[in-house]
C-alpha cells in the first residue's frame, strides 16, 4: 500500500476500539511467559527491552491488549508507559498520544 494512501486516524481509530475490547491486566508472570514466547533466544535484540520494561516497574499494574492488525501493547498505568510490538517483526514505546489513549480506556473501564 502507498505510503500517501494510508489514513492513518482511521488505523488509530480500529485500533483503539480492538485494544478498548480486547485489554485486560495482566500480571508480571503472565508477561514473563509471552516474552519468553515472544523472544526464545538470550539474543533477541528486543527481549532486553521487554524484560527491562518488566522488571523496571515492580508491583505496578499492567495491561495487554491486542489491536486488530495484530500490533499487541504492553501499558504500565502506574508510571504511564507502555510499549508496543508486532509479534516477529517490530517493537517499540509507546508515543505520548498513544499513551493518552490508553489512559482513557484503563480509566473508562
């Protein structure tokens, strides 16, 4: 698809209603597990990153969601970050106004 014909509120817009569907918490073991599904070898340049987030954010709360596109979020409300990945292909923090969007789903729940 060309790079000028992406809308890319309307992709912000089904994502925010798969991820407002979809979000649940989800404890620090349960995290543990997908990243060690999700990053299998001690290699993986982005396991580091998963896990800091993890271990980086003691006793906080964290919520999973999963967008219609297959892009899945990782949200720490409590220190209000997050971050995002495309199983085998991308990773990445969460951007200020994904962030906002995120807050506003938890805090609607």
């Amino acid at each position: 698809m060309p790079f000028d014909t992406i809308n890319m509120e309307e992709i912000t817009k089904a994502r925010r209603k798969a991820i407002g569907e979809s979000i649940r918490t989800i404890s620090a073991e349960e995290l543990k597990a997908l990243g060690e599904k999700l990053f299998p070898g001690v290699d993986h340049p982005w396991r580091e990153k998963f896990f800091g987030f993890i271990t980086e954010n003691p006793g906080a709360t964290f919520y999973h969601a999963t967008a219609h596109d297959g892009v899945q979020i990782i949200y720490c409300r409590d220190k209000n970050k997050g971050i995002w990945f495309l199983p085998g292909s991308g990773m990445g923090p969460m951007q200020a106004k994904g962030l906002g969007i995120l807050k506003q789903i938890v805090e609607g729940r």
